[in-house]
C-alpha cells in the first residue's frame, strides 16, 4: 500500500523527470518552425492503490465531479520563446463544467474551468505524456472526477489547472482505477474525501 509519503514522493518524482525531459528535448526551442519533427515522451504516474489514498492525497486542493465540454487548440507553455535551459512543453486546454464540487472553492459549481491535458502537437513537434494505466477521461461527453489545485496563470496567459488525478465516472456512478484494482459508489467516494478533508 502507498503511504502519503510514498505517494508523494513518486508525484514528485515524475514531476522532476518530466520537467528534465522536456527541458533536455525542447531547450533552446523558439517555438518557431524545426526542421525534423521532435517527439518527446514522459512516463507518468497515477495513484492505483486505493479509493481511500487517492481522496487523501495532499496536493489536492479541490476535488470535482465535471462534464468534459471541449478539447481546445495544443498550445505551449508560455507565451513567450523559452530561454535556454528553461523547460518548454506542449498541452492541450480541455474545458470542463463543474457539476459537484466535493472538496474546496464551492464558487466553481455549476461554472466551467480549463484543465491542461499535458501532451499535444504544433507543426512539426509533438509532447507525449504517458501517465501509464489512466483511461482517457477527459474527451468531450465524459464524466469525470478531477482532483486539482486552483487555477493559475503559468505565463501563457490562461488561467487554467493541471490536474494531479483524473478517474472516469460510468454510467452507474462509479469511480473506477485505471487498472480495475478498484471500484467505488460516487456517493461512497464523497465520504473518503470528506473524511480525509476533516
């Protein structure tokens, strides 16, 4: 079982093998034209080990049940040329309406919010991040639970989110893990997240 710590360290691990990817990949890019076309790809992480760590993992500041809307036009990271050495990636922006806010910023139900899919293409140059057994939750009609922080502005000029979890609701209200080790009732899973909130 995944303790918090260990949990943790992974998130934080993937994300420092991510960030030194795509600063060793795509440093030095102006974001104009290449010559060949790039590919880089970052192996992710998801929580796998129980409903219960899952809705207790810190970093989540706010946990929400949302409809994904639209997947918007890839754009880089920063609307700016990156300098070199400075880390450049591509994401998607994929809009989503908030149906139930389970965890923090109540002011987000019933509005939309912008979550950045990492991963995307733009001309001849392509990101990749392969968060291993995660279902492709957020395509336009799905239901989804997000777990995420508030949105920020990350100089590109959107205020938007990159989410830490995302799990797909089926059509009988369960939250299910990627690899199918789990499966829980929405309303079951309310309660773990109220309970690790409290």
């Amino acid at each position: 079982m995944f303790s918090n710590r260990t949990a943790t360290a992974a998130f934080a691990v993937v994300g420092l093998v991510g960030t030194l990817v795509g600063m060793f990949v795509l440093a030095g890019n102006e974001m104009g034209p290449a010559a060949p076309s790039r590919v880089t790809w970052v192996d992710g992480y998801e929580l796998n080990d129980s409903p219960a760590a899952a809705a207790s993992f810190p970093g989540n500041e706010i946990v929400v049940v949302a409809d994904v809307v639209e997947e918007l036009s890839a754009r880089w990271n920063s609307s700016e040329p990156a300098e070199p050495g400075a880390p450049a990636f591509i994401f998607t922006p994929v809009r989503v309406r908030v149906v139930e806010v389970l965890r923090g910023a109540p002011r987000l139900q019933g509005g939309e919010i912008v979550i950045r899919r990492l991963g995307g293409r733009i001309g001849d140059q392509e990101f990749i991040f392969d968060p291993g057994l995660v279902p492709p939750g957020l395509e336009p009609g799905n239901r989804v639970l997000i777990f995420l922080g508030e949105q920020r502005d990350l100089g590109d000029g959107l205020d938007s989110s990159t989410p830490n979890m995302v799990y797909i609701i089926d059509t009988d209200g369960n939250v299910e893990s990627a690899d199918g080790r789990w499966s829980v009732d929405l309303g079951a899973f309310r309660e773990l997240v109220k309970a690790a909130t409290e």
